[in-house]
C-alpha cells in the first residue's frame, strides 16, 4: 500500500464530506473530560471465537490521543474521540505503563493468561503518530508467548511490515478494519467515512503478504436508514466481506448512540432508534453460510442507547446471540422468542427513511 501519510485535510478536500465534518466538530467541541494518558481507556477478559477455536482473550482499549478521523469530524456514531488524552500524543513510556495495567489487570482476574489478545486504540494502532513503532514492536515483544494477537487499525496504515513486529514473534496475526459496510455510499454519506471497500480489500491483500489475517467491523444501522435498508445492507455486507480472501471474520457492531456524536443530536430529535435485537438475530441467521465465522457483541443491548427490543426479551435474546458467536449454530435463535417480534416485522415492514408528507 502506498505509505504517503494521509492527512484529514487530504480526506476532506473535495469528498463532499465537509459538511459532514462541521456538524461533528461542532458537536465534538461540547465535550469538557480530559484523560491520564497513564490509564487505558478499557480493559476486559472475555471469551471469543477465532480460525483455530474458542478462545479466552484480553481486550485491550489504549489511549493513544485518539483518531486522526476524529479530528476533522470523524464518523457520525464514534464517540471514541470524546475518551482520548487532549493535546492528541501519548508517549512510548505512558503506552507502555498502560499496557502493563492491563496485564496486572488479568494477573488479578484470570486463572491462566489469555491466549488471545485484542488491542484497538479508537483509532488506528498501526498509524504510527497514535503509536510509535518503537512501541508496535514491545507490544509484540510483550505478548510474544500469547498465540494470537488483534489490532485495530483503518485501512491506509495496514503494511506488511509494521505486522511483522507480530508474525515475527510467532503470532497469529490479525488486523481489525471498521469498514462499517460493504456499500461505499452508506460508508461515505451515513458514516461519514472516508475510505472505499477497494481499500478494505487492498488492506486484507497487504495483510495476507504478512502472513496475517483481517477482521471486518461492521455497523449496524448507521443513521438515515430505516431498519429494513440496514438489515439489508448488512446481508449484502457480510456476504461480500467474507468473499474477501484474507477476510476469515465479520464483527457487527449494532450502533448505539454516543456521547458528542451526530447519532445522539438525531437520536435526542426523535430521528434515530438503535436496531433491534431482532434485527442482529436476523442478519446472523441469515448469513450463517457465509465462508466467515460472523459474531457480533451489542453493546448496550436492552438500553435507549443501544441495540433494543420490548425491555422482556433483551437479556434472553442477547444470550442467544453470544451463544451464536461461539457455536455459530443458528438454531439457538429458534429457542428465544417475544410478542415483539411481530413489532419488528411491522416496522420492517413499514419504516421509510425518506421524510413522508404529510399531505400534498
Ligand atoms: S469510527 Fe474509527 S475512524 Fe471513525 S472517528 Fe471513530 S475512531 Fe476514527
Ligand atoms: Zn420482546
């Protein structure tokens, strides 16, 4: 891939996406929080499914100064901007202090050490003005004896060389894209993202020569679709990622709504639900073929904000679909039911985007 350094300049400048960029400035510009740089963002253990199996795995979110997307006004639901350090670096030192909480953080809550590690910045771990290369390279170092390693990263600064700091360790490596969505006009005019699924699988291709892998990061239901439009732009979504060589796992994200985003000024205006519940199991049934293990974590699930159905039925139908993430057997979605489900229908059934008139 090519490695001249992008600049959100470069992205904005006759994308269209100026406007876009304003309105997110502008909303970004309320926040007042400021964060150690000494402290990750977040740290959990959990469990997930990975190429070779379940895994039991340390997700890892680093605060490096956040997103470079994020400056220029970034994507409509990332609220991620909001949690990084002011002033935009974190130095090689204050990095390394936080990965080692994290550690200390395992060491106090897990029997054993996870085999899998996942590290995402809320940004990209592989731009190298979030994290220098010097640190790229004690991270591998540092989980030399894990067995496989995540990082996050968008698509421009995915190069075969900066992953064999990990491959070179022995590693499985794996490189995490939010692609959001297969379809460029979604990514472009409800995400405000910038780059194209070309790039996507240019990246996926980059990461193949290093031996690596590619996870895609899917959003589900951006704002300005209806929850039909979404569900069906996350079939196709799937579908065509998985097709991608390189491509051995889909993660979709349902959207929820986040602090100092252009989701929470429509959400607040009436003019946005989170998906439902229904509308994750739907996609995941329906493309449990797919050449991919498909999984998918909402965040959120049962609340305003996030992926919601009636309040009854949320706790059993999340637990259907972690149950789903780890057996990828779509049958678990026949043992949960709720008589909201016949509320979906109707709102997939009905739900338009396009303002309705009321008379004409
Ligand atoms: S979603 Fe990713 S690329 Fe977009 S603003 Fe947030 S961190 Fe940046
Ligand atoms: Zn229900």
């Amino acid at each position: 891939m090519s490695t001249d350094e992008p600049s959100p300049e470069v992205y904005e400048s006759g994308r269209g996406m100026d406007a876009h960029n304003a309105a997110m400035r502008e909303i970004r510009a309320r926040r007042d929080e400021t964060y150690d740089p000494r402290e990750p963002t977040r740290v959990w253990l959990d469990e997930d499914n990975t190429p070779d199996g379940t895994r039991q795995s340390l997700t890892i979110i680093l605060n490096t100064g956040g997103c470079r997307w994020a400056r220029a006004g970034g994507c409509t639901m990332c609220g991620y901007v909001a949690e990084s350090v002011e002033g935009g670096s974190v130095s090689h030192g204050d990095l390394m202090t936080q990965v080692e909480k994290c550690i200390e953080h395992e060491r106090e809550n897990a029997d054993d050490p996870a085999r899998l590690i996942k590290i995402y910045t809320s940004g990209s771990f592989l731009d190298e003005r979030e994290v220098p290369a010097e640190t790229r390279a004690a991270v591998g170092e540092t989980f030399a004896d894990r067995e496989r390693i995540v990082v996050e990263s968008l698509p421009d600064f995915v190069d075969a060389p900066k992953l064999a700091d990990f491959t070179h360790q022995g590693l499985e490596t794996d490189v995490a894209i939010g692609l959001e969505t297969a379809t460029d006009r979604v990514r472009h005019d409800c995400v405000n993202k910038y780059f194209d699924f070309a790039d996507f699988e240019a990246a996926c291709a980059e990461a193949r020569d290093a031996d690596a892998g590619a996870k895609a990061y899917l959003l589900l239901k951006p704002p300005f679709l209806s929850e039909t439009e979404a569900v069906a732009d996350m079939k196709s979504s799937v579908r065509r990622c998985a097709a991608v060589d390189g491509c051995h796992t889909v993660s979709m994200n349902p959207c929820n709504v986040q602090r100092y985003t252009m989701v929470e000024d429509i959400f607040h205006d009436g003019g946005y639900r989170p998906p439902w519940l229904w509308s994750v199991c739907d996609v995941l049934e329906s493309t449990a073929d797919a050449d991919a293990i498909v999984v998918s974590d909402p965040v959120g699930h049962g609340s305003d904000r996030g992926p919601h159905n009636c309040g009854e039925c949320d706790d059993r139908v999340q637990t259907a679909i972690k149950d789903f993430d780890l057996r990828q057997d779509p049958s678990v979605f026949e043992q949960v039911a709720c008589e909201c489900e016949l509320t979906w229908e109707a709102v997939v059934e009905h739900e338009r985007s396009f303002g309705m008139p009321l008379a004409r």
